[in-house]
C-alpha cells in the first residue's frame, strides 16, 4: 500500500489499527524544526531559569519597623559600617578591640530598645584556648575572642538553647563585607527584631558572633567545647558566606535530623536548597569547610548550615565590599534566617533532641517557588516505587504496541533491548564527550577558558553532551531499512528505554544510599505520568499524539534539572579558581554541564527523530560547539581573568630560611619567594611577572622535612608538591621576629626518654613541624600539646604540625619527650621547623616592588615568613 493510498485510508477512518499508525508516524514535520524544537527549550530557560535563579525581594525599609519583620537597609547599614574597620585578621587589633567594640555598641543599642517584659539579654565576651585535629595537622589557639549574647524568654523555663553562629573575623585581604560580615549584620538585626518584638519564645536563643573562623574555626571550638552556655545548646544555626550577594543556600542538616529541614520548609520565605549540595560537601567535592562542623562534631548536635554561594570570584579578595551586594540579598536572608531561628527556638523537639535522632532527609526547592522534603526512607520507597510503576508501565506499553501493530511481541523486546543499550552507550557518551574537551583544553594550557564567560560552558560542555545523546539512537534510525514496526513505535520505544535505564539507575543509587537520586525520580515520575495518561486514551497508538503529552510533562523536569546544575556551575566554577594547580578543574564543569544535559534533556532529544532530516540536530550542535572553541581559544572572550571581578589569585609568602645543624652552625641562609598555586595556569596567569630561576617544591619535598617550607595551613600542605620557590637576592627580614629558645634537656627516670623544654616567641601565626629519626627509632612518646594528635601519628612523608594562633601574641613554652631504646642521646634525634608568619605586613620595598609587576587582573596575597630548621 502507498502512502497516499494510507493516508485516504487515515482520512476516511478505514484500514486497520496498524496501517493508520504507520500513516501518522509518516507525517514528519519539516527538519528545520527540529533544531527550533531544541531552540525552544533553551528560551524557556533564559526565560525562567535565569530570572527565578537571581531573583531577590525588595529590601524593607526603617519605615517598615516596628512590624516584627526583618529591615534589610538597617542591617545594610550595619554592614556597611562593620566593613568600614577594614580587614579583621586574628589577632589584629581591628579584629580584637575595634570588631569587638563595634559589636558590643550595637548589642547596646539593641538592649536599650529592648522589651524586658518578654526577655532578658546577657552578653558575654568570651577568650578562649585550646586545641582540635583538622586533616593532618593540629590547631592551637590561644586568646581568641567571641562576643557572645543570650536572648531568654521570661516566661519560659526551658534549658534548650538555639545556638545562632556567625564570623566577624576576615583573611588578611578583604574587607569580609560577604565573608561573613553579611551574616554578622544580619545575626544582629535578627537579634535587634526578636528582642523588641512581642512575639514569645519557647527556648533561649544564643548569638554566636566568633572571632577566628578563617584561621581553622578555633573561635567556634572554644565556645562548643569551653563556653558556659555551650552544654545547655542543642542545635545550631550556622550562617557562612563563600560568595557575596544573592540567595542564601541550605547545604547541610542533620546529621540524623530529618526534623529540621521540616522547620526549613515551614519558615523559609524564600527556599534554596538541595541535599545533593550536602552530600557533595560530605563526600569533600566542595574545597571548603565551616564552623558548622566544628559544632556538630565537638558539640555533638545537629543543626542547619547556610551560607552565601554567587559570585564567588570575589571571596577573599580586597573586593568582597558592600558595593557588590544588593539591598534584596540581605532582605532575603534576613527573611527566612528571622523566620528560621523564630520557630526553631519555638521547637518542641528542642527539648529532647536525641528523642528525634534518626535518619536523614531529601530536600530541594524548585525554582525557589516552593521547598520539598521528605525523610530518607520515604525517599527509598518513593525511588522504588517510581521505577517499578515505570518499568511496569513500559512493559504495558510494549505489549500494546505489539498488538496493535500485530507484530510478535519478541520483536518489540527485541528493538526495546537494542535501543537500551544505545541508550547506555549514549550516557557514556554524553559524559565523556566534554570531559575529552576539558582534557584536550588542558592539555593545551587552556584550562578556565569559560571563568569569566560561563556562556562558554554551553557550546564547550552542553553541546557535547547533547551530541553524544543523540548520536546513537539517530545513527540506529538512519540505519534501519523499510520496518512493519510504525516509526512513531520506533520513536516511543527510545524513550522507553531512556525510561529503563532511568529506572535501574534510581534502583542501583538508592540501594547504595545515594538521596541526591530523587533528581532521576522526578524524572521518571513526570514521564510514568505522561505514559499513564498515554495508555488510558487513544493517543498511545495514534500516531505522535502522545508526543505532545511527553512535552507537557517534561516542562517542569527540565526547568528544575537546568536550574539544579546551574547552580552547582554557578557555586563551584570560582571554586575551581582557587582549588590549587594539582588537577584539571574543567572536568568538574565539564562533568556538571554534561550531567545537566543528560537529565535536561534525555527524555527530548529522542522525539528530534520524528523531523525529517533529524541528523540537522547534530549538525547544528556541531557548528556550536566549533564556534564556541574558537571563541574560547583564539579570542579575548576565552581569556579567563577580569580586573575585579573575575581575578586570578596570586597567594605567595616572601621567605627567609634559615637551616641549622646539629651543633647549631648555619647550614644554609636563602630568602625567596614561595608560591601556592592557585590555579590550573599556574605561572603563565601572570603574564608581565618574572619567574626566571623558579624552582620546583617537589624535589624538596622528596627531601626535607615539609619540604623545607613555612607551609602556612592544610591548603599549603596538600598542594606541597604543586609548589615553586622563587630565588631573590636581598634577604627577607620579617617585621617581628622569631626566637626559639632552649630552656633545658632533662633525661627521665627510664633513662631512655629525653624532655627537650623551649620557649617560643613570634608573630601571632606560628607553626612547628616535628619529625623524628625513625632509623634510630626515635619518636615523640610525650609532649605538651594534644596526646590523641600524638597517638594519630602523621601520613608519611608529613611530619607533625602543629598550627598556631594567638588572639594576641605571647610566648608559647613546651616540651617533647623524645624517647629512643637504647638511651644514646649524643646523636641528632629529630629536626624540629619553626613557621612564622608576618600576616598583614607587606614587607620590604623589593617585595613590594615585585608585587607591583603583577597584571592589574591579579589578586595578590602575599606576607613575609621566616623558617627555620633545628635539630637536637
């Protein structure tokens, strides 16, 4: 039969079941709407996404007050003025009196207005010392600070305190007006509006502002495991910044509190949150930490960790100010942080916290429109069920389609089993394909290319995705001869095998224990549903009419997935800025833009086959992507760095080292400069800088201790090997010394443990590095710092580190116990590494001259330090 003959039979309603099928699968639309088809999906998300994701209320003003709502220009204001003191590096005195005054005159102002017939205020400024284990190293601190405010209900006499915790200290660049002066501002107004407001109280409720967050989250520490008000709180509101402006994300809850992200729900007017952004941050795919943990951990409470995220390029820059921070961004945390700590200090569950342990929850927002959650077993049921009624559903379709069709149902099993594994093929291509292009980028020192262009991403990452999508299944239907299968079938069953595969995976990662997996049960969800109403009318077997409901429901799927990895390049593409040199950060992007375009777009690419000419798609994803690679290789636009707002990071310390032997003469006394990379480019980011005679870390590293370094934290240690030293001529000569005296050497009473006892006096950021003679077995059986970071012995190669920060500076006087079995102490028994840094100096006129030779996109961060090495 022709088709012209099918078609007269469609029109008059003759001919059987199959034979009007095949007529309507035989009406394909024109090519050129195919690549429109895809068009049309990208418009819907610049025209939804976009907007939705940067979308910000309007900021309340003074005449607003007095309604118990959160003023966001009061707490601007507040900002603006904290931002005003400078940098508040530990230790400084802008961070140690003038912060510290700053914050009690504003507690003063709020208690002053505040309503004594409903609470009592007390505030505390706390100095704390002490110690806690973080990767490798252990951190000390002494005379830290925190300002300290409890509000308390009169009419209540709950013992459960909410703990509200922020930072006001900053790194030694940047004026913090976003990390996490933000949240200080907004803590304060939070406090300034539930303490004048009649609006009762169940719990206590205390605000944590700390004074040494960026130096290791000692403030945190102390108060967690020291402050008199620390036994009595129960869960924690943390509130952290590694961006400034826009909308505040919840990354973290719990641990094993699936209560919590229930109150987030109830309270939070503006929701933006997702726990694949939780489980990223626990599985450390997020370069960061907060004091979150510390509290958690040390307190051994849950709680609920906030932090600003856009616009990350400018975090820990000199351009973290207020100028970069709308009015409507504070407005929409002071919202739902008011709203949050409001009815979590109304909790009852606060009462008895370990009464509700048990647990985690799956949440997300959509579109920042509305907040899901749900508890994780529930998520388990609901990602079983929904692959089981699709898989269920697919099958009734398939044994539709084969009687309808009248074709044995082995055929269509058969076609549904070939397309599932193009489909597998397809997954793997539509991974790979970017990470290639990230990798051949690389290769070509062209790495970062989209950090100031993330429209970049979509043509580099997006379109090799998209093609390694549709390649498969569009070379499968070019391939395939005259079949008695109508191609609409053909069509339905690629999407069913889409469907399968879908399916297995939500199954495979639920069973693993993955929550983030409810992103693949949304979409199996909306097509089961598409699939239901499909098989309960007609249009399952009238040719493409079903198409229009796959459509429909794939709207919100697609929006919400776009929108989900969007977020996640937006947050972490700075992030890559700054994740140090050891490996490729495009494979990150790559892989999210890819993951994106899978879930975006896998139930859409299989319907461009129902276009005449459907391979018209690829070529036009083709000629995107060749064009977005010349954008990014051989013009401006795939330059990675902009003056202020998208800078290349230039962190080095300007060195002396001096290397002592063991009868204390001078080995070796150099100065130089030390750099840790930052970024993938390493030294070719700073064109218009010298290098000549830069030197590798890594053969150091092989052979000296630390590798002869002030390894300044544990971002400088785990990026040791990308180092490079810098020889200069004219010695580095810190502005406060260091000076490490020997007080005595004391053979104990077992004859074969020495006590070597020192003082040490420096700068307020001092690390000592410990390491014994192991071929004598020698080791450290005693000493005057933590015995459980004693007992933890270092990963070889490292040595012991112990990392240190004063409040304000004073000697540190300690021992180590140096035991070795045979009692022969005339030999060298251990080397021990003094690290001073002079944080906040920028050192003498040739250091400064050669910081001036950096490009004006150039952030640099640069402090002088002394090392030196002694052995006893």
């Amino acid at each position: 039969m022709s088709d012209k003959d099918r078609l007269i039979l469609q029109e008059a309603g003759e001919g059987s079941a199959s034979e009007r099928i095949e007529c309507n699968s035989k009406l394909k639309l024109p090519w050129y709407f195919a690549s429109g088809f895809l068009l049309l999906w990208v418009l819907l998300y610049f025209a939804v996404v976009i907007p939705l994701f940067y979308r910000l209320p309007t900021s309340l003003t003074i005449e607003d007050d007095n309604k118990g709502e959160f003023i966001g220009d009061r707490a601007y204001d507040v900002l603006n003025n904290l931002v005003n003191i400078g940098t508040r590096v530990a230790g400084s005195d802008a961070n140690e009196l003038e912060a510290v005054e700053f914050l009690l005159n504003e507690i003063s102002k709020i208690q002053k207005d505040l309503l004594e017939d409903y609470f009592t205020l007390e505030v505390d400024v706390h100095k704390t010392s002490g110690s806690h284990i973080y990767h490798n190293l252990l951190e000390m601190y002494q005379g830290v600070q925190n300002v300290v405010v409890k509000l308390s209900p009169r009419n209540s006499s709950s013992v459960s305190y909410l703990l509200v915790n922020s930072h006001y200290d900053t790194v030694a660049t940047s004026p913090g007006a976003g990390d996490d002066g933000f949240m200080v501002a907004t803590m304060l107004e939070v406090l300034r509006v539930m303490a004048t407001t009649p609006q009762s109280l169940e719990h206590p409720v205390v605000f944590l502002f700390n004074g040494d967050e960026e130096m290791g989250m000692q403030a945190s520490h102390g108060f967690i495991t020291q402050h008199k008000w620390a036994p009595n709180c129960k869960a924690v509101v943390n509130l952290d910044s590694a961006g400034s402006g826009g909308r505040e994300i919840l990354f973290q809850t719990g641990p094993s509190h699936a209560w919590l992200a229930n109150y987030y729900k109830k309270s939070a007017k503006h929701p933006f949150a997702t726990t694949l952004a939780e489980e990223f941050f626990q599985m450390g795919l997020i370069p960061s930490d907060t004091d979150y943990r510390i509290i958690t951990q040390y307190g051994q409470i849950p709680g609920v960790d906030l932090g600003q995220a856009i616009n990350g390029y400018i975090y820990h820059t000199k351009y973290d100010r207020i100028d970069v921070i709308p009015r409507g961004s504070i407005q929409n945390t002071g919202d739902n942080v008011l709203s949050l700590v409001r009815a979590l200090a109304n909790a009852p569950e606060l009462r008895n916290v370990q009464a509700y342990q048990g647990g985690n929850s799956v949440y997300y927002d959509f579109l920042g429109l509305a907040f899901i959650t749900y508890s994780e077993e529930t998520g388990q049921i609901l990602n079983y069920g929904a692959a089981g009624v699709t898989l269920i559903l697919v099958f009734i379709s398939a044994w539709r389609m084969s009687a309808v069709s009248q074709l044995p149902s082995n055929q269509i099993w058969r076609r549904l089993i070939i397309l599932l594994i193009l489909q597998i093929i397809a997954f793997v291509l539509a991974l790979a394909l970017p990470l290639v292009v990230a990798y051949i980028l690389d290769n070509f020192g062209l790495s970062l290319t989209f950090f100031s262009s993330l429209s970049l991403v979509i043509g580099l990452y997006v379109c090799p995705a998209l093609i390694g999508l549709c390649v498969p299944i569009t070379v499968y239907y070019h391939t395939q001869g005259n079949s008695k299968l109508p191609f609409s079938y053909h069509v339905q069953l690629a999407l069913h095998s889409w469907a399968i595969l879908l399916s297995l995976l939500a199954i495979a990662a639920t069973a693993y224990g993955l929550r983030s997996i409810y992103i693949v049960t949304i979409l199996i969800i909306f097509y089961a549903v598409s699939l239901a109403i499909s098989l309960l009318s007609t249009s399952h077997d009238r040719g493409y009419s079903w198409s229009g409901l796959v459509i429909v429901s794939q709207v919100i799927p697609f929006l919400y997935s776009s929108y989900l990895f969007y977020t996640f390049i937006v947050v972490l593409t700075p992030m890559n800025g700054r994740s140090g040199s050891a490996s490729n950060p495009d494979t990150i992007v790559a892989a999210l833009a890819a993951a994106g375009a899978i879930f975006s777009f896998g139930f859409l690419l299989p319907l461009t086959n129902a276009f005449r000419r459907s391979g018209s798609v690829l070529l036009t994803l083709l000629v995107i992507t060749g064009v977005t690679i010349y954008l990014a290789c051989g013009t401006e636009m795939g330059f990675p760095y902009r003056p202020r707002t998208h800078s290349a990071r230039a962190l080095y310390q300007h060195v002396r080292r001096t290397f002592y032997d063991y009868d204390g003469s001078v080995i070796s006394d150099e100065s130089g400069y030390l750099f840790n990379l930052q970024d993938r480019r390493e030294t070719s980011a700073f064109s218009g800088v010298n290098f000549t005679g830069a030197i590798s870390q890594a053969e150091n590293c092989k052979n000296h201790m630390m590798c002869a370094a002030p390894l300044f934290d544990e971002r400088w240690v785990e990026n040791r090997l990308q180092g490079i030293w810098l020889p200069r001529k004219e010695p580095v000569i810190p502005k406060i010394p260091t000076s490490l005296e020997l007080l005595s050497k004391t053979v104990l009473a077992d004859k074969r443990t020495m006590r070597f006892s020192f003082r040490l006096t420096g700068p307020p950021y001092l690390s000592l590095f410990i390491q014994t003679y192991e071929d004598d077995f020698v080791t450290v059986s005693d000493w005057s710092f933590s015995k459980t970071y004693l007992e933890q012995k270092p990963a070889s190669p490292l040595a012991y580190h112990i990392y240190i920060t004063y409040g304000r500076s004073e000697p540190l006087e300690f021992y180590l116990d140096i035991t070795k079995p045979n009692g022969n102490f005339d030999v060298p028994l251990f080397q021990l590494g003094i690290s001073a840094s002079n944080i906040g100096d920028k050192g003498d006129e040739h250091s400064n001259k050669f910081a001036s030779t950096f490009p004006s996109y150039a952030i640099v961060v640069d402090w002088p330090s002394q090392y030196t090495r002694y052995i006893f």
